[in-house]
C-alpha cells in the first residue's frame, strides 16, 4: 500500500518527525487512489495556514485551510497564464471558488472519503486544540535563566 513508487515513507516519517518536535504539529493530508487501490500522494501542510477546531469530548474535528498567496496568485491568473494555468488546471473548481471568495478549503478527516487530513499534536493535555513545539515550551525557563544570569 505504501510503495516508494508514489510514497517515500521513510522520508515523510522523517519529516514528520522533525516537524512534530520543532513545531508540535504535522498535518499529513493523504490522497487514496481508487484505481490503484493505493495511497498515492502525502504531503505536510503548513501549520500556519491549518485552522483546527475540536470539542474535547468529541473525536470528531474540523479542519481548514487557508489559502496562502501562492495559491490565490495561481487561481487569479487563470488558465491562460503561461506559468501558472498548469497548476490551475489542477486544482479542482470547488476549491478554486473557494479561494475566489476568500473562503477557507474545508479538508476531510475521514479516511475512507479518499483524501484524509490528519493532525499529530504534541499536547500536554486532552483539551488543547494544538500542539507545542520544543522550543516554545522551554522559552520560558530560557528567559528566566537567562535573567538570572544578567543579575
């Protein structure tokens, strides 16, 4: 199911590892293919652009993604354009429309739909929303030590 063919999973593994310590959160969004019977594609969304919204007594969530200037930049130049109508093509016109209005792209968080976003959070507690990341949860006792030293 996971053949090098379409997916380098060790590389990915390694990314989401690094991103999961660094940032405290890695939003893999995978794209199954029906004819293959394969997952054929999986790629790291930017944190940054990823809204998540969860109840804590729920396992269900929703997640949105905000467009960033590169992809308004390739839906307002249209297909005509000779460096991006390519990409435009590619992109489906249900989120192209989206993006038109300045409307976040709600992504899937079921598997079995055929593109599934999932979310790894290095929380302390079951009711955070997000993760945090090494740095920022040490930034603190940094600061401190580092004003103990200046006195």
């Amino acid at each position: 199911m996971c053949s090098t063919e379409y997916l380098d999973l060790f590389n990915k593994l390694l990314q989401i590892g690094v991103e999961y310590y660094k940032l405290g959160n890695v939003f893999p969004f995978a794209q199954w293919s029906e004819q293959k019977k394969k997952w054929v594609k999986l790629t790291l969304l930017d944190p940054d652009y990823v809204e998540v919204d969860k109840l804590q007594f729920s396992n269900r969530m929703r997640v949105d993604l905000r467009p960033n200037d590169r992809l308004k930049e390739v839906v307002h130049n249209g297909p005509e354009h000779p460096k991006t109508g390519m990409l435009f093509q590619v992109i489906p016109e249900d989120v192209r429309e989206l993006i038109l209005t300045n409307k976040k792209i709600p992504l899937n968080t079921n598997p079995e739909s055929g593109s599934h976003i999932a979310h790894i959070a290095y929380k302390m507690a079951d009711y955070d929303t997000i993760g945090t990341g090494l740095v920022e949860r040490n930034f603190k006792p940094l600061v401190y030590k580092d004003r103990l030293r200046q006195a």
